[in-house]
C-alpha cells in the first residue's frame, strides 16, 4: 500500500511539472493520430466515455458533440491544462485514480486509455477498474508500448524513463489474462515496433483467451 501511495505522489509530482510544457515538448515525442485513436471507439449517440490519464486533453477535440466524456488524471496541473481545451462533447474533468474510480459498476459505455498503463504500477488494477464501471460488452481502447523483441535495450533504458514519469513496457499477454477483457484487434501503430493500438471488448467474468 506504502508503494502505490509513492508512486502515485511521485507521479503527480513530475505530471504536475510536465503539465507545463507536455503540449509542445512531450506531445511531439509520442505524437499520434488521435482522431484514428478516437474513432477506433466506434461511440454511438449519447454514450458515456471514460478517458483515464486524460492529461492536458489533446483528445478532447477529437470526440463526437453527441457523447459525454469523463476525463480523470490524477495530476491537477494536466487537468487545469485540459479544461482550457476546445471540444464538441459533453466533457467533465475529474482527478481520480484509474486504480480506483469514483464511479458505479456498469456506469459507462466505452474507455479509452492512451499511453496510462505503461506508467502505472499496477496496470493490471486499472484493466480490472475498467472492466467494472464498463457495461458488459463495452468497449475499451489502448494505445501503449509493450515488451517487444529488444527487451536488452529496454531494460538498460527503463530506470531513466520511469524516473522521467514515462514508465515501462510490459508484455500484453501477461496484463490481459484474467482481466475479463477480450482483444478484438491488435495492430502494431506508428513507427515503433513495441507500439500498440488494441481494441477490447468487457467481457466481464469470463477469461480472456488471448
């Protein structure tokens, strides 16, 4: 317990000190096309989204003025970036925990996490969190790097990113199983080989096979 309470302090430290120059510095580092990421959601008319780690809100613009969006961080820096970005969507903003969120079971339709669990102590807590406040069959959509084929270069360079607040990889097949959630796409995304764009799907108790 001890742990996760550092980490997450830790991570809205360096979040609250990012905050200040993510849209023009770190962004370009990890730029990606965020309508593609958007519209992978597949969202209907007046479905409710959960965005986790939904940082200075660059995807807010990107979502249709038919569905409401919560957007949580736990960084109030990010969120106070975030709200001063334009959309068309229902949009509220909300600093929570993706481990733990404020929010009944079954209350949203869809979630969308991009570049969360890789930051995260505890990635597998935030797929179970969103497996219960997402309805049966609903949708979740992740964009991420996982561990790919150079695992040498990785380790040697993980202490400095996750120092830097930007994580680790870790290997999907581990995070997915016994999650309930099941991969309905997987496709590798960018120029980055470890790079991911997965489409789930909450299949709630069940296991996934993947």
């Amino acid at each position: 317990m001890r742990n996760k309470i550092t980490n997450t302090l830790y991570l809205r430290f360096v979040y609250g000190l990012w905050a200040k120059v993510y849209d023009n510095f770190i962004d370009r580092l990890f730029s990606f096309n965020r309508k593609k990421v958007i519209d992978a959601l597949n969202i209907k008319k007046h479905e409710k989204i959960v965005e986790v780690g939904v940082g200075t809100g660059l995807n807010l613009p990107h979502y249709p003025k038919s569905c409401t969006v919560i957007g949580t961080d736990i960084s109030l820096g990010m969120i106070k970036k975030a709200k001063r970005k334009k959309h068309l969507a229902n949009v509220i903003l909300k600093i929570a925990d993706a481990r733990k969120l404020p929010y009944t079971k079954d209350f949203f339709d869809k979630a969308l996490a991009t570049y969360v669990l890789r930051v995260s102590s505890n990635p597998k807590m935030i797929l179970h969190e969103l497996q219960r406040v997402v309805r049966t069959g609903g949708t979740l959509v992740v964009l991420d790097q996982f561990m790919g084929k150079n695992r040498m270069l990785l380790t040697i360079l993980q202490p400095c990113k996750v120092m830097l607040g930007w994580g680790r990889e870790y290997n999907l097949r581990d995070l997915v199983t016994g999650t309930g959630w099941k991969i309905i796409s997987n496709h590798r995304y960018g120029c980055m080989t470890n790079t991911r764009l997965l489409v789930l799907s909450n299949e709630k108790n069940t296991t996934s096979k993947y």
